[in-house]
C-alpha cells in the first residue's frame, strides 16, 4: 500500500465528516415506528452514497426497515462487510447537553470528540468503512477485495427481518468471510480484534397458585403464596460459590486455556477500576475467575425482573395468586440454549409444590461464538491495526450477544473478524453518546491498511 492513499484519507477527514454529519442528522430510531420515514430515509441515503463509490447499491425493503446491500468488484477475498445505520432512542432528551440529531465537534481534555445519537453506534463505525472504499476508490481506481456490504436497520430492535433476510438472499450475501464493525477498542492506544462472544437465553416464569389474589388474614397460613415459592426456587439457581446449579449446564463449557489466560492478563485490566465505576467493589461472580474471565469465559444466570402481589403505594395486605420473573442465561462455547431452558424449566417444576403451577414464555436465545482467530484473515486484521495504533492489536472476548455473527455462520457459513472502533466511555445508548474524532480518523486508517493487506496476501 502506498503511503499516499494515507495522506489522501486524512486530507479527504472535512468532507468525511460532512457525511457522517448528513447521516447522523437523519432520526433512524428502528423501535420506534414513528419513525420508520427517517428509518428509510438513512438507507436511502447510504444507497446514494454507496453507488456515489462505484457500488451497486439497492434498498430492500422488509416487513420492517429496510436493508442496504451493496456490492463491488475486487481482485482478492470475497468480504462481507456488515453493520447497522439504525440507533437507540433519545430519551431521557433533557440530560443532553445538545440535540442528539444535531451533531456537532467537541473539544474534551481526551481530544475532540464528534457527538450525536449513533456517533459510534453504529453510523460512525459503519462509515469509517465507507470511507476506506472511497478513498481506495479514488487513489487507485479499484479496491482491493471483492466487497459485499450489508447495513441493517433493525439492530437496535430485535432485528427481526434479519434471519429471514439472510436466508433468501443467502447466494447474494455469501463471502469468504465477514467484518462486523460493531465493537471497540481495548482502549484509546490499543485496536481489539473480539473472538468471543456469549450466547443467551431469555426467560420468563409465572408461577400460579390460588385461581384469585387472597388477603393474607382470611388466608395467610393455610394458602400457598406463589412469591414465596418463586423466591425459592430462584435462589435455588446459583450454591454458595457462585455456580449455577441447574443439571448439565455447565456442558460445553471448557476451560479456560493457559495460552488465553495469559494473554488477558497481559491486558492488565484494572478490576477495581471497573467496579469502582458502578459504585462496588466486591468481585461478585463464581469464585476462583477474574472479572474478565466471569464476563468473558464463564456462563450465567441473572434475574432480570420479578413482582407480583402489590407494588404501589401505600400497603396491601394481598396474597398473591400470581409471581413472576424474567431470568436470563449467558453462555459460552458450546452450551446449547434449548438445553438451558429446558433445564431451568425441570429446575422450576421440580421445585414446585402442591398447588402450584408453573407457566413459561420465551424471550429469544442464541448459542455463544467463538471464533478461530489463527486466520489468514484475523492474522492480516491484526498486522494492519497493528501498523495504524500505538499499540499492537489484542485478541479480547465480549460479555455480550452479537447475533450477526451468529447467523453469519449459522445460514451463510462464514466467520466473522470483529473490529470497531468504540470507546469504553462512548455512552452507547445513553444520552451525550460520542466517538472520538481520532476513532474515526484512524479507523477509516485502519480499514485502508486491512482492505490492502487482504487484497495483497
Ligand atoms: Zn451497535
């Protein structure tokens, strides 16, 4: 690669922004349906900008947003490039400190930032991989890989469109393999190829036991008080070290190798400054793991909500009939989701006494991903961001679910390199969210560097 396709990309940053600045000024919140225009509106816009490249780009329309898919011609490896132009909404507005659709350049004592809703998430990620295309376009003419994109407008809310779209477009969207740029950085200095990422299951229980709600004097003693049992039974989830009880879940569940566990705690990661953050201080996870290898290598099972009986104000003596609870699985290497909840279903009905019933409603689920990361391509991933950061490129796992990349291998056979460009302090979701202006700069950087170095291998 020519160091000149570098100084183009930097001297091409003023009229980048102005684009990332145009689609981030368009209100493309997927959850809400009152804003399905602005929704069509961005992936109308990224379609233009697309074939403004040389791409054959198209909208497609779904039962819900549309899809933006595009294609370009290219000498090396076939590259699906996935991410998602929809956002999160707004609220709560007020503790914005400018309009999130009216971006804007901000000095900060960690450098100038860009801030908007979907900053980082995922319109300025998104677009630090346009940019490369565009800049390799125009300094060479070609681009150096054959080039498939896919911008979802759904991510945000369930993407419920996507399984079905990748299934009938399955020969269109096929590559040797996908980069999702939807994750971040180690830290500021450091770029972070993701191999892990874990799995879930989404759970919620009703436990039923008189046909009415009863007054704890007229029957308090005699009748079942299904908040009692449900408290029980959920308490029964977890023994005393933090293990989760339920039959045959850790199956699938390896250990965690010397090789990794050293190369994480290479990172240095600064548990009490992490936990410090959230106002604890406590590791409160299975004992004998670390905070990262709890979050990144180890299954859970979390209660996310329970109530029943009376919650308003005041008091009610009531005995309920009914409790609830939604109850979430994360899981890693190979757990398989349907055996985790149906093991957490026999954990509920074994527990349950007489009179009582137990009702349950799925909420979703997915299996963990891992990826192999002794690629071709996670190998040149990391040389390229290697060369572009101060810092050499680190292999880290994610806490969280990533679905994309489960289906990517699931309906279309291919893995996925994970590389984005966020930070820890980005507020994702939150109000003031932001990227870095040099997240930006240098991921656009860094995609010219990868896109050269798998064209040339
Ligand atoms: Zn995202």
């Amino acid at each position: 690669m020519k160091p000149e396709i570098l100084e183009a990309a930097d001297a091409a940053m003023p009229a980048a922004l102005d684009r990332l600045f145009e689609l981030l000024r368009i209100q493309s919140i997927s959850t809400d349906s009152a804003f399905a225009e602005p929704c069509r509106a961005a992936a109308d816009w990224l379609v233009e900008d697309l074939n403004s490249i040389g791409f054959t780009a198209s909208r497609r329309d779904t039962p819900g947003h549309p899809m933006v898919v595009a294609h370009h011609d290219g000498p090396g490896p076939h590259v699906l490039f996935y991410g998602h132009y929809d956002v999160q909404p707004v609220d709560p507005l007020e503790l914005w400190n400018s309009d999130p659709f009216d971006p804007r350049l901000e000095d900060t004592p960690k450098g100038k930032v860009i801030r908007a809703r979907g900053a980082s998430d995922d319109k300025g990620q998104l677009m630090t991989f346009v940019e490369a295309c565009r800049v390799l376009k125009a300094e060479t003419g070609a681009l150096p890989c054959k080039i498939t994109i896919l911008f979802e407008g759904e991510e945000e809310s369930g993407s419920p469109s996507l399984t079905p779209f990748l299934k009938a477009n399955a020969d269109e969207l096929r590559a040797d393999f996908a980069m999702v740029c939807d994750t971040g950085m180690w830290d500021a200095d450091t770029p972070a190829i993701c191999t892990t990422l874990r799995g879930l299951v989404g759970e919620e229980v009703t436990i039923q036991g008189a046909d009415i709600d009863l007054h704890s004097g007229g029957y308090g003693g005699p009748a079942v008080n299904p908040l009692r049992v449900l408290s029980h039974i959920l308490a029964g989830l977890h023994d005393a070290d933090g293990r989760v009880t339920l039959d045959g879940f850790y199956d699938g569940v390896a250990p965690i190798s010397n090789a990794t566990r050293a190369q994480w705690d290479s990172l240095n990661f600064d548990e009490a400054a992490f936990l410090g953050a959230v106002g604890l201080s406590h590791l409160a996870g299975e004992q004998g793991f670390s905070a990262l290898e709890q979050n990144w290598a180890r299954p859970t099972a979390e209660i996310n909500g329970i109530w029943g009986g009376y919650t308003g104000k005041g008091f009610k003596t009531v005995l309920p009939a009914k409790a609830h609870a939604k109850v979430s699985f994360r899981l890693v290497g190979t757990q398989d989701p349907a055996k985790v909840r149906s093991a957490f279903r026999a954990h509920v009905n074994a527990m349950l006494p007489p009179d009582c019933t137990a009702t349950f409603e799925e909420h979703g689920s997915g299996p963990a991903t891992v990826l192999p990361s002794d690629s071709a391509e996670f190998a040149l991933s990391a040389a390229a961001l290697s060369d572009e950061w101060p810092n050499a490129a680190v292999f880290t796992g994610g806490g969280g679910s990533i679905p994309i990349v489960g289906h990517f291998k699931e309906i279309l056979g291919m893995n996925s390199v994970m590389i984005g460009f966020a930070l820890d302090d980005d507020a994702i979701h939150s109000p003031n969210e932001k990227y870095n202006l040099a997240s930006f700069q240098k991921g656009i950087r860094s995609w010219v560097r990868v896109l050269s170095r798998l064209g040339a291998a």
